[in-house]
C-alpha cells in the first residue's frame, strides 16, 4: 500500500523525536586584561589566557605591549 503525499509527511513529523541536553557551566577562570597597540592607539583587550592573548594579536596585527593589572 502507498501512501498519500500528505499522509506521509506526517508520519514522518509523528515519529521524530527531540532530545534537549542542559549544561551548567563551571564558574571559570578570571579572564587577563591585556593591552596592545593597533596603529597609535593603545587598547584594552581581555582573553581567557595569556597564550589566547597572544594568539589574537598575531590572528589581528595587534603588536603585545603587555598583560595589566586590575
């Protein structure tokens, strides 16, 4: 037996199934200030690690002046 068009869009929306997955998050680490210079400017930039710092800089040009206090 073959089924209508309709009727077999419909099975297929009956028979799917939906799963929903919650992730609580972990306080983390308090993230680094870091401050570089793009042209003459000085900016204030913050990343998750100096090595993540470091690796924005060389991904955006920016040339590392160096981590900063609170």
């Amino acid at each position: 037996m073959i089924l209508p068009m309709a009727d077999r869009s419909r099975l297929a929306t009956e028979r799917m199934v939906l799963s929903v997955v919650r992730v609580d998050r972990s306080p983390k680490a308090p993230r680094v200030k870091f401050c570089v210079l793009e042209g003459p400017m000085l900016v204030l930039i913050e990343a998750d690690s100096e090595d993540e710092a470091l690796a924005i800089c060389a991904e955006s040009g920016f040339e590392f002046v160096g981590l900063c206090d609170d």
